[in-house]
C-alpha cells in the first residue's frame, strides 16, 4: 500500500512539473475582450505583426492590450501600478496616436521587414532602422508583440582556449 500511495506521489509531482515548463494558453477572453482569430490571426511572427496593424487602424486598442501584446507586459502593469485594463487600453491609444511615427515604424516592419525565429522568439529588421526592431513571441500557439523596440544585448563571445 506505501509502493502505491508512493507511485501516485511520484505521478503527480512528475506531472506538475511537466506543467511548469509547457508556456500557457493565452485564454480567448482576457478583460472581457474576445479574441477573434479570423480578423486578427497570431500564428505566425508576420500574422501577428499583420494583426497588430489591423487592429491599430480599426482602432481597437483593448484588442491590441488583451490579445496582441505580450499578456505578462499588460499583466504586471496593472497589477505593479494598480491600474484599470482600461487605462491601459488609453495609454496605448495615447502613445499610438500621440506618435504617429511609431505607428509608421511598425508598418515599415511589416512591409520591408526580415523576420528571424528562434524558437518561441521573433525578431523583425528593417535595413534603414537598424537600431530597431520588433520582437515577438510564442506562447501556446499564438505569437504576440513584446514591449522591446531595440536588440536583445548580443550573447558574448566565447574565449578562445589557451593550450598549456
């Protein structure tokens, strides 16, 4: 009887575990917006970035916060700083509206960019903006725009080793 409640012990931690490292499903309802993979598909780096558009220039700013954008970034903003999804929804409104040239940017990035995978991560270049780019990734089975418009810092190169 101990062998087995063992086991069992041993089955069940053995699944939390592998829990863990599976990245979790974004649900289809985040803030009572409904995600709507038809108009705005995430499949794909490029779908995504293509709905990440699509959504700006219908304005759908809570659809860009509750299913484009990084949900951890939405996330921790309004649980760090005690805000509503809806003042979220504004500053991201405010920030696309108020910088028109960022909105052009991301277009240049959907347009002309080169997109790179690794993995669950996405990095899109444009030549003429070279210290730019758009970074995205995968969690489930759907891609999202992280909140990072410059290169992740270049791993360093190992050190030659020394004969003795």
């Amino acid at each position: 009887m101990r062998w087995l409640s063992c086991a069992l012990f041993g089955v069940v931690f053995a699944l939390g575990l592998l829990a863990q490292d599976e990245p979790r499903e974004v649900p289809d309802v985040r803030y009572k917006v409904e995600a709507n993979y038809e108009s705005y598909p995430q499949a794909t780096p490029k779908e995504a970035l293509s709905s990440v558009m699509r959504a700006i220039d219908r304005k759908r700013f809570d659809y860009v916060a509750a299913h484009l954008l990084d949900p951890a970034i939405v996330d921790r903003r309004i649980q760090e700083t005690k805000v509503t999804f809806a003042t979220c929804v504004q500053d991201v409104q405010t920030k696309l509206t108020d910088d028109p040239e960022a909105v052009r940017e991301l277009r240049k990035f959907l347009v002309r960019g080169e997109i790179t995978e690794n993995g669950d991560t996405a990095m899109v270049k444009v030549a003429e903006l070279p210290q730019r780019v758009v970074m995205l990734k995968k969690i489930g089975k759907r891609w999202f725009m992280e909140n990072r418009r410059t290169p992740p810092p270049a791993a360093p190169e190992p050190e030659p080793k020394k004969d003795m």
